[in-house]
C-alpha cells in the first residue's frame, strides 16, 4: 500500500517545488487514493502561482484540501483522478474523481470522492470539476429553444460551457476567441467560432470567460435588446474598466456573475455538490470533451510546466499531468 507520496507546492510566487510527504493510516470512513492524472486549470492555477489572488479572495479561493496559504507557501490543486487503495469496499479498485491538489497519493474522507463511470476514460476525467463549473453556469442562465449564444473566451471553462451548450436543441452557438487555432476545438465541440472582430451580433446570451476587459465589453457589444452576460471570469488582482454608455441602459442589459462554489439559487434545495459532480462525470461520456486536453507531462515536470504556464510559453486549456508512468 501507498505511504509515502510526492506533492506539488508553490513555494514562493512564480517558484513551483516537489516536496515528500508521510501519508497518515487511513481511519474508518476515509480512502487511500493513489493518483493517475490531474489537470492543471490554466487560468486560476497561473494566477495562483504567479501570486496574484487577492488579499480579500484568500478565503474564497482556497481549495478543499489546500494546504498553506496565499500567496506561498501553498499547495493547491483541484482536478484529480486517481484509483483507491484502502477503503470502503464499495470504492476500492475504483477510479475516482476528488478535488485535492497535485499529488501522487493522498487521503481523504470517503464522501470527498466521486466514482468515474466505466464509459468516461481517466485522463478524461480530470475534466469534472471543469464541466461542473460549467453545469452550474447555464443552470444561472439556462438558454431558451431558438437562442442565438455566443461564448467569449476558449479556454478550458468557456469550451466546457460551449460543450454544454451544443447539446441544446434549437440553440445556436459561437465561441470567440483571438486566438485562431481555437477555431479546430469550436469544430470538434460541435460550436461556430469567430474571432472578436467579426463575431455575430443581436445575442441573446453571452457567456464571458476570457478574463479580459475587452472581452466582456465586446460581450455587451453583442447583445440583442434585453440579453445578457452571464459573466465567469476571475481576474485575481486586475480592475476591469468598461463602456456602460451607448447601449448598455437603452437597451437594458444584465451583466450577470456564476460562481462555482455556490450553487444557482433555483436548484440549491435539490442538487447536493455529490450530485452536481455525479452529473459532470457522466455528461463527460461524450469524447467531444477530449478537445479541451491539449497536452501531457509527468509530474515531475509540473513545477517546468506552471512556470511555462504563466509566462504563455506553453499554450494550453487543460494540461494533463501524469503519475508512475501514466
């Protein structure tokens, strides 16, 4: 059985280090999780990394099972699949999903993990807590029959939103993105895509999630009369300054916040988060979501791989890291 295990910390902003780690006896009710694969979510994980999460957000941003605190030291993570050594028979043999940090093993309560259906591969599956982001968003704003959506920014949560959003009858959807090459995930998602510059107008529903101020405002360029941004973006420590004259007021536009760790008001009292992620789990059965991985490396690499991250060196949405040979 797993005892000693490896774990990724920051240990100052912008300095990424693997460190050992004991792992305590499993007691009753835990499992001993030996790590597969877990993902690197680009966008909040650089921010985290480079030091940039602001003094008022160090409580909201911290993640299930982080240790340290903001800025650094820290250990912090969330998109892991491993397999189960020790636990509840039910779970053990099986592949799960948790929301713990990069780590080789680790040890957690049993209700802290979710079980990977046999359709949905490993590697897949890192992709959960992504798609449950995304799950949770279009329960605050669910499109109607006939709406015309676009999604700005494609990166790992606007292309999971963009995913979601295909399989709505009648719906017609467009990612935007500046970066052209983004323009081959639209088409394996199953989604139009336009650059900023010529993207379609009269919109219904805008989901923003490139994390700029120019994409938001072009998000309220595009509205149709009444429409509104439901707005995903986390921008850690930057201002974002907008336009609200011309049209803003006239034609009475929403800009409208998602937040992943509470859940849309109108399913608060029926979906449990072992709900919510059971349903991501499932809704990746669809291969389209393998667009939204777009390269590996070993753990060992990790510290290599944040740093390449947050300098745009290494253009990613989800970057796969790999454990004991994966």
């Amino acid at each position: 059985m797993t005892r000693a295990a490896h774990a990724f910390w920051l240990s100052a902003p912008g300095v990424g280090e693997i460190r050992p780690v004991t792992l305590p006896e499993p007691r009753a009710g835990q499992v001993l999780v030996r790590a597969r694969y877990s993902g690197v979510s680009r966008g909040t994980e650089t921010l985290v990394f480079a030091g940039r999460v602001p003094t008022s957000q160090y409580a909201a941003m911290r993640a299930p099972f982080q240790e340290g605190d903001f800025p650094a030291p820290v250990k912090y993570g969330y998109l892991s699949v491993g397999e189960v050594e020790q636990g509840p028979a039910r779970l053990l043999g099986r592949t799960v999903f948790c929301l713990h940090p990069h780590q080789s093993a680790y040890v957690v309560p049993a209700d802290a993990v979710t079980v990977v259906p046999d359709r949905v591969p490993a590697a897949r599956a890192v992709l959960a807590g992504t798609v449950e982001t995304a799950v949770n968003a279009l329960w605050d704003a669910p499109p109607l029959i006939g709406d015309r959506v676009s999604v700005i920014g494609g990166g790992m949560i606007g292309c999971a939103v963009a995913a979601l959003l295909a399989r709505f009858p009648g719906v017609r959807v467009e990612l935007v993105d500046t970066d052209p090459s983004r323009a081959e995930v639209a088409a394996a998602l199953g989604v139009d895509f336009a650059a900023p510059q010529t993207a379609s107008g009269g919109r219904d529903l805008v989901v923003h999630a490139s994390a700029s101020a120019a994409g938001l405002q072009r998000g309220l360029d595009l509205l149709a009369p009444e429409g509104t941004v439901l707005e995903l973006s986390w921008y850690g420590d930057r201002p974002v300054q907008l336009s609200l004259g011309a049209a803003f007021h006239s034609g009475r536009l929403t800009i409208r916040s998602s937040q992943v760790g509470r859940i849309a008001p109108a399913r608060r009292d029926s979906r449990s988060y072992a709900d919510r992620m059971a349903l991501a789990l499932d809704l990746l059965a669809d291969p389209a979501f393998d667009a939204l991985i777009t390269g590996r490396s070993s753990f060992a690499e990790l510290p290599d791989v944040l740093t390449r991250l947050s300098a745009g060196d290494l253009p990613a949405l989800c970057h796969l890291i790999t454990y004991d040979g994966e």
